[in-house]
C-alpha cells in the first residue's frame, strides 16, 4: 500500500523578480520594431568626388523638403570614385527606384544660366528625383549635371530629327515666339538616318500649342542676312545666342484643326526659319536661262522675283561650251504655290503659263539687288521690243533672256564710241582753227588806235543827232499844242472857218443853179436870158 501511494509535489509560483527583466524585454522589442519600423532604407549613391559633401550636415532633398542625410562617405574599390551613403526618412521609402536620380546642388554657372546660389550659405546637398514607379533598389549613379526636366513637372516631350546639333545642348531653351516654354532635355546619333535625335520637353500647358503641323526651326547663334531689303539681324534671345535654343510655331490655317501632338511624336528639325519658310512650299519646277556674258554676284538661293514678289530661287549655276562659245546655265526652282496658293497648278499647266506670258514679252534678266555687295537675282521682266521662245527641253523648260543692265551699258557705250569714230575730228580742227584766227585778227582790229577813234568819232555825231532829235521833237510838240489851242470850239479861227464852209456851201448851190441852166438854154450864156423861157 505504502509501495502505490503517489507522491503528489506542488509547483511553485513565479517569483515577481521575473516580471521586470520580462517587461523590460518586451518594451525594448517594441521599441526595436517600432525604431525599425520608422527608419527608412540606406542607399548607396556613387559620385566621382564627395566636393562639399560632409557626413552629418549634408542633407538629401525632395522638392526642398529634407527627406535624408549623409550618414557615410568611403572610397570605392580601386579608389576611383566615392561611395556616398545616405539614410532616407522611412515615409520616403515608396519614391525610391530604380529609375530614381541623384546629383548634387552646388553653384554652377553655365551657358544657360546660374543656379544653386542658395547653396552659397547652406551648403551643397544632394537631390532626389524620384522618376517613374518602379522596384526598389539602394545602389545609384549620381548625375554630373542636374536634368532638364524633374518627372514631377507637367508636360509632354517630343523628338526632333536634325541633320546637325549645332549649338544645342542638355538644357538649351525651347521658345515659342520668344517665350521660354521647355528645355531641350537630351540628344544621340542615329546612325540608321545619318541623323541627330534631339529629344525636347515642352510644359503644360504650352504643349497644347504642338501640333502634327508644328515646324521646329534651329535658333542658336546670330542669323545676319543681307538682301536688297538691307541688313537683317535675328536673335530669339541672348540665351540662345550663348547655349543655342529651338523655337516652333503653327500655321494659323492649322492650328484650329489638328489635336495637339501626342507624346513621342516626331518632327523635323529645319536650320532656320528661312528653311522653314522655304520648305512650306514642297512643290517646284526646274528651268532654264542661259546667259552670254558674266553672272557674277549671282549665287545658289538667289531670289527669282516677278513684280517684286518671290517666286522661286536659283539652284545651280553651270558653265558650258556652246558652239565655240562659253554660255552660263542658271538653273532656277519655280514654286507655283507662291502664285497659286489656293490651287497648285501641274508642271505642264505652269509651262502653258509661261508661254502665254512669253508671247506678251518676257524674258529673265538679271538685276543688282544691293549695291554693297553687287548681290544679283533674276527678275523677269516684260519687253516687247524682243520676242522670245519658250524652249522645252526633256526635264526642264528655257525661259528667254535679256542682258544685264551693265551689259546693255557697256554695248550703248561701244555703239556710242563707234559713232564718236566716225566723227571728222581732223577738218572740224581744221575749221576751228581757220576760226580762232579770224577772231584774233578781230580782237587785233580792235585794239588799233586809229579804228577806236573813228569808233569814238561816230559815238559823238551819234550824239549830237540824238540831241537835235530832241530839239524837234520838242518844237514839234509846241506846234500841236498851238494847232489844238487853234481850233478849239471858243476860238476866233475855228468861227471864221465856219462862215467860210457856210460861203462855200451857197457859192456850191449857186454853181450848181448855173450849169443847170446852161444845160437847158446852152446859148443863155451869149443871147441872155428869155423871158419866155422863163415861164
């Protein structure tokens, strides 16, 4: 019985000394999750020198909002370069990926302006952009230059086809008349197309302003052109001048139609606005004008106007044996969409044109268009006086020509001295001389004495003739004076000579009586009167 008897042995309770190591232990587990949990991730970022950079002081920014710090710096393997390590705030965790960039902010100054002052003061520091969503990682690259665009910016990028960079650089302007609107924001070769891939970013809400019908011209540097018009000088901005830039623009008949381009589309590049200008009209038709004589100061892009008004350009210039002969060959582009905006007409229609006009007198001539550089273009020009023939070759039709000005000077100036030839200088010479030499025995004649006192001798009996002129004159004078007191209406002569035509008047009658009596009684005058007759 003793043998079966269980031996019971009671447990004994947990001292209260335990209780504080096993709180202590929970509370620090907390604290260690919670101080994990708060702290955000480390991350390596790889620059080429640590300049400015100070562990404890050197800060990471997001938008200027602190969200990190330096917490280490050490050399890379094989002492190259630097490795910066940098604890992020933990809330931050989500913006860091791999397509996450970093650079520092320290002063610069550069073609396209000055940044980071700021720094001046608060030392330099590093910045974040965070990029496109991605997943995580903790090892990075630092940027040499701080980029164009931050991915937190509105706006939308488009890429540009050139034949050439130029000045354009990361960061170069993009205007839009005249107005900074983006950022050229990379570039690369494209070996396929034998071309530069420049890569542009235009903000919101410009962006809307591109569209499918967009041109984008080249405006770095200082455009100097010199025309007929003068002197032309275009600079879109002094920014330009020292870092290049790219402008753009949309034809107004456009703008209203196309929708904005959409992201990634692809435009051409042009050199300048002139090849923008130029390369709005696709269509032209080559032409002919052949010269005899010299065409210098005529260059490829020389101006072909009609009325003043462009209509196309030179684009080749050739030299040729013809007959024996050097002939000049111009060969000009005539853009018919400068005539015919609204309809374009074919090669053919353009040529049924020029023969019309043809018929009527033109012809091409080539005219100085600035007297600083002796600049030629070719002008047509109407004469009717010379009629000319349009000629139609296989891939071109020939316009006629007219000389030059200089050279219809030149041939007046020969006709004119073939003239002056002809001229019989020797007896007009001749003559003159016989001439002079009777005027100098003239002049002798005149300085003899005995010739200038007879001069003088007739010069005083011609002026004592004057002087009796004027005294009969004078004595003529008083006699009508006298004749008109004479016969005055209250003078005694003009009375008597009444009674005298009054004595006249009845002798008169008393005659006429007589011969009428002896024309009746002719032997009155011998036998007397008779009474009989009488009655």
């Amino acid at each position: 019985m003793n043998d079966q008897q269980v031996k019971i042995v009671g447990i004994r309770s947990l001292s209260a000394v335990w209780l504080v190591p096993i709180v202590a232990l929970v509370i620090a587990l907390w604290l260690l999750f919670k101080t994990w949990q708060e702290t955000g991730p480390t991350i390596e970022i790889l620059f080429d020198n640590a300049a400015g950079i100070a562990v404890g002081k050197t800060s990471v920014r997001y938008r200027d909002v602190v969200i990190g710090e330096v917490t280490d710096i050490r050399l890379s393997d094989g002492y190259q370069r630097v490795k910066v390590y940098v604890q992020l705030d933990a809330h931050v965790r989500s913006l860091v990926s791999e397509n996450s960039m970093f650079w520092v902010v320290a002063p610069r100054v550069s073609l396209s302006g000055v940044s980071g002052l700021n720094t001046l003061f608060s030392g330099v520091y590093i910045e974040i952009d965070p990029g496109k969503p991605g997943p995580f990682v903790d090892r990075f690259t630092a940027l040499e230059e701080p980029p164009a665009v931050r991915t937190y910016e509105h706006g939308t990028q488009y890429l540009l086809e050139a034949q050439q960079l130029g000045s354009l650089n990361i960061g170069s302007p993009v205007y839009h008349r005249q107005v900074r609107v983006g950022e050229v924001t990379g570039f690369k070769l494209v070996p396929d197309k034998d071309a530069v891939q420049v890569r542009v970013f235009v903000r919101a809400p410009f962006d809307r302003l591109v569209h499918l019908s967009t041109h984008f011209w080249n405006v770095s540097g200082f455009g100097l052109q010199l025309n007929s018009a003068g002197i032309s000088a275009e600079l879109e901005s002094l920014t330009s001048l020292l870092s290049g830039g790219v402008s753009f623009s949309t034809p107004s008949e456009a703008s209203g139609q196309d929708m904005p381009a959409p992201e990634g589309s692809s435009f051409y590049l042009f050199e300048n606005y002139k090849a923008v200008r130029d390369g709005a009209f696709a269509i032209s038709y080559p032409y002919l004008l052949r010269f005899n004589n010299s065409v210098r100061g005529l260059k490829v892009g020389a101006l072909v106007e009609l009325y003043g008004i462009q209509i196309g350009e030179v684009t080749r210039i050739q030299v040729v044996d013809y007959l024996g002969e050097p002939q000049v060959l111009v060969y000009i582009a005539l853009q018919p969409e400068r005539l015919y905006p609204d309809t374009v007409p074919t090669n053919e229609e353009l040529d049924y044109t020029l023969r019309s006009l043809i018929d009527k007198g033109l012809h091409a001539q080539l005219k100085i268009s600035n007297l600083l550089t002796g600049s030629l273009f070719v002008d047509f020009v109407f004469d009717d006086r010379n009629k000319g023939e349009f000629i139609d070759h296989i891939s071109h039709g020939e316009i006629p020509t007219l000389d030059t000005d200089y050279a219809l000077i030149t041939r007046q100036i020969s006709e004119l001295m073939e003239q002056v030839k002809k001229i019989p200088i020797k007896e007009i010479g001749a003559s003159l001389q016989s001439s002079l030499t009777g005027i100098d025995r003239m002049v002798n004649d005149l300085n003899d004495r005995e010739f200038g006192n007879k001069v003088g001798n007739t010069l005083e009996n011609l002026d004592q003739a004057s002087n009796n002129l004027e005294r009969l004159l004078a004595q003529a004078d008083t006699t009508l004076k006298s004749i008109d007191q004479s016969f005055a209406p209250d003078s005694e002569l003009y009375h008597e000579v009444l009674d005298m035509a009054e004595n006249i008047s009845e002798a008169a009658n008393a005659l006429e009586r007589l011969m009428n009596q002896l024309d009746r009684y002719p032997n009155a005058l011998i036998t007397g009167k008779d009474k009989d007759n009488e009655r």
